[in-house]
C-alpha cells in the first residue's frame, strides 16, 4: 500500500482536498487502498464533479476499484454494495469519458461477481444480485444464471433471471463462451427455473457454435453433459451430442488421450454417439500401452456397453490379460474386482481375460475389502455370466466371507447376550449382598437396644439392692436403740 496516497487522504479535511490528491496520484496506486477507504473515498466523491480535477480523481477512481477489491479479497456481497455505488457515480449525466469507465467498470464487477459464483460454496442474496442481473453485460448475466442452477436454485428470483438469458438473440447466446453455455445447460438439469426458460434456447446455441470450438471446448462440454441426469436420453440435448459427435469422429484418432478418456466417459450411454464411441474403442486399442493401467480401467468401464460383437474391445481385453493384469501392483485388488464386475454382463465369453482376472482375484481376495465383495458375488452369480476356471473357489470364499461375517455377528449377539447375563447377576448379587447388609444392620440397632435395656435394668437391680441394704441397716440401727433403751430402765 502506498503511503503517500493513503496518508494524502487521511489528511484530506473535506471532498475536494480528497479529489487533489487522487488527481495527482499515479492510477495504480488506487489499487493498493484499503477496500475501506475506497468506500470512503467513493461515497465522497460521488457527486458530479465540482471541477476538471474533481473529474480526474473519479476517473482514477473507477479505473482501480476492481483492483482494490480484487487485492482486498472483497467477498460477493462487497462487491454488489460498490456494483450499486458505481452504477451511479459521478451523477446522473456524467462527461463521456467517465461514463466510458463507468461502464467497464460496471462491467468488471459483474464478470468478477459471475466467477466468484462458480464456486459451488459461494452464497449470494437473489434480492441484491437483482439489481445487476438487470443491468449487466448479457455474458455475466448468463454465466451467473447458469451457477445458480447448477446450486440448485429454484426460486421464482432465479426464473426471473434465467429469463432474461432466454429473451436473448440466438446469436447472442450462440456467442456465449463455451464454458457459460455448458454452466446453463448443466444448471438446467438441477433446477426447473432454469430449465423451463434456458434449456431450448441453450442447447440450440450450443449445437449452432459447436463448430467455432477448439476440440478440447467440445470434449469438456461432453464431459460436462456426461454428470447430468438422463442427458443421454434428453430430446433437448439430442442436437448437441449428434453435433458433436459429428464434429469429433473425424479427429478421434488426433486427439490427446485425456481428451478420448472424456469422449469415452461423455457418450458411453448416449445411442446417438454410439459411432464415436466405437471409433473411441479402436483408438482405444492401438493406444492401450500409453494409458495409465487405473485410467484404462475407467476407459474399459465406459467402452463395456459395445459388447463382445466389437473387435477393438475384444483386443483391449487381450491387453488386460497378457499386460496390466498379470503384474503386480499395477492395480489394487478392488479395482480389479470392479473392472470384473462391470464386464461380467458385457463381455463374460473372453476366456484368457476371465481366467487371468479370476486367479487374480482369487490370489488377492483376502485384501478384497467388503464393498468390493457384494457387486462382485452378484456378478458372477449370473445364469449367463462368465466361466472360468477359478469362479467356483472364488464364489465359494465370497460365500464364505458373507458366511463368516454373519457367523462372527452372531458371536458378537452371544457374548454381547453373555454380557448382558453376566450383568444381570452381578446386580443380583450386589442387591443381595446390600440386603445382607441392611439385616446385619437391623441386627446390629436390636441388639444395641438389647444392651441398653439389659445395662438399665441392671442399674435398676442396683438400685433396688442398695435400697433393701439401707432399710437393712435402719432396722438394725432400730433393734440396737431398743435394746439400750431396755437395759437402762
């Protein structure tokens, strides 16, 4: 941050000491101004300008608020607080060349809110994105549009928008980057908004601009259709997957293997590719030992609906069972399980790629975690699934292992069962040990109160034996002065 500038406006005692000294500042160093101060600095000067180097200043201004704010990391809600700001600085009929900096800096604020948007955890309020969405540039309207259905979306805010996007030209959509337009036909599938006013128009726009795409556009754009639901068998896509087949089958022996990998995976269940498809399994096969064995697993999986009638899956399976297959290391055992679950009801007839895969699975199976072990039992436990030399030991160990883990609940039911017991008399046993207590206690006060009934009537035995004594010793006393008394007279 400069201090120079950031100190002249500090200093600045009123709008105009502010507006000289931005005007003679370098454009740059806006950008270096806390988001705060450029807050500041815009409420202050948001007036029409008093003189030409009030002028000056807005423009500088303007010029580096998106700087600013991009250095500040201004989250999506600052960023609409200064869109509002911007969309009326410098009045209402500003000079020409602030409103040409206005514009693009209007501009500019729109594009960084629609790519903040594209994060999937960012949230924004419908109720303050409405003002931009009705004045900003078509592309950052449409991009935005397609992040709120791809969020999900679905309030009549977001149908208000995504109308906006459809009441467009068709050229004007067809013009959208490819990125956007895939953003509006991927939003389409999560929410109805969006879908009942884009997805036509969208989808018609895609397939008209397929052929102005570089070939990695067209392979992302089918890699992105590929996660949404059902899109291989959506009439409105239809035009966009036969477009682009169209346009790729030609050059599916050109393009890089990342590139065939997101073909593959794209219309595996598309009928309408299914042509690109074969075509993606015979490069497929002549490029098998340049594939990375776990990304060739994904490619087998995706080219499996083709069957055992194709030629070039037939080969990539003799490349399983003579390369990655038989050696170590090469995939973990679940992987293998998986890749055997997926070709079991495809291709179950390759008997060198189903004895190898059948040894290996047999060989690894105590390494088999249990969520590999159900979908590969099911698999191989079809009528018309694959035979091979090893399936009758490998079901009879999963048998065994569902077995065991049902048999080792069970004697986890018992000792818990056991445990229960053992409680049960162990509280017994202290209740009774508690009720002895309690007699030996009773016990214990009836025979304190024996002993004090037993020491008080020995005390009033005492007392009744030293009162017979007493009157003893009277009566004797009593003779004794009767005999002297006889004696004298």
């Amino acid at each position: 941050m400069s201090d120079g500038l950031y100190a002249a406006i500090l200093r600045a005692a009123n709008a105009e000491e502010t507006a000289s000294a931005l005007a003679v500042a370098p454009s740059s160093e806006v950008a270096t101004l806390p988001v705060d101060t450029v807050e500041a600095v815009v409420g202050a000067l948001s007036g029409t300008p008093a003189s030409p180097k009030a002028a000056i200043a807005q423009s500088k201004l303007l010029s580096g608020l998106c700087a600013a704010l991009e250095a500040g990391k201004a989250p999506v809600a600052r960023l609409l607080e200064f869109y509002a700001h911007a969309s009326t600085f410098g009045g209402p009929q500003p000079e020409p060349s602030l409103l040409q900096t206005r514009s693009k800096t209007l501009a500019d604020l729109a594009a960084a809110v629609a790519t903040k948007l594209k994060d999937p955890a960012t949230g924004v309020s419908l109720k303050a994105l409405g003002p931009l969405c009705q004045t900003a540039p078509f592309v950052s309207v449409a991009s935005i549009v397609g992040s709120l259905g791809e969020k999900g979306a679905d309030l009549d805010a977001v149908g208000d928008f995504a109308a906006i996007v459809a009441k467009a030209q068709a050229q004007d959509l067809a013009a959208l980057p490819p990125d956007v337009l895939g953003s509006l036909l991927a939003g389409s599938s999560k929410s109805s908004q969006v879908s009942k006013h884009c997805l036509l128009p969208a989808a018609a726009a895609t397939a008209a601009a397929l052929g102005s795409w570089s070939m990695d556009d067209i392979t992302k754009l089918l890699f992105v259709l590929a996660k949404v639901k059902d899109a291989g068998s959506s009439e409105a896509l239809a035009p966009v997957f036969s477009k682009a087949s169209e346009i790729v089958l030609p050059e599916i022996s050109k393009i890089s293997v990342p590139q065939l990998i997101k073909t593959v995976l794209s219309v595996s269940k598309v009928k309408a590719c299914r042509p690109l498809l074969e075509a993606s399994a015979v490069v497929v096969a002549e490029k098998s030992s340049d594939i990375p064995p776990a990304q060739l697993l994904i490619v087998t999986q995706g080219l499996a609906p083709l069957g055992e009638k194709s030629a070039a899956l037939q080969k990539i399976l003799d490349f399983w069972a003579a390369g990655p297959l038989t050696k170590d290391g090469a995939l973990k055992i679940d992987q293998i399980a998986k890749l055997a679950q997926v070709l079991a009801g495809f291709c179950p007839s390759h008997g060198a790629f189903w004895s190898v895969i059948g040894k290996k699975l047999l060989s690894g199976f105590p390494e088999l975690s249990e969520a590999g072990k159900a979908p590969l039992a099911g698999a191989l436990s079809e009528l018309q699934g694959p035979t091979f030399e090893k399936k009758a030991a490998l079901l009879e160990a999963l048998q065994k292992s569902k077995g065991g883990g049902k048999e080792q609940e069970d004697r986890g039911d018992r000792r818990g069962d056991r445990c229960d017991r053992d409680r049960d008399r162990d509280r017994e046993r202290s209740g009774r040990g508690r009720d002895d207590r309690d007699r030996r206690e009773d016990r214990g006060d009836r025979g304190d109160r024996g002993d004090r009934g037993d020491r008080d009537r020995g005390d009033r035995d005492r007392d009744r034996r030293g009162g017979d004594r007493r009157e003893d010793r009277g009566r004797e006393r009593d003779r004794r002065d009767r005999s002297r008394s006889r004696r004298r007279r």
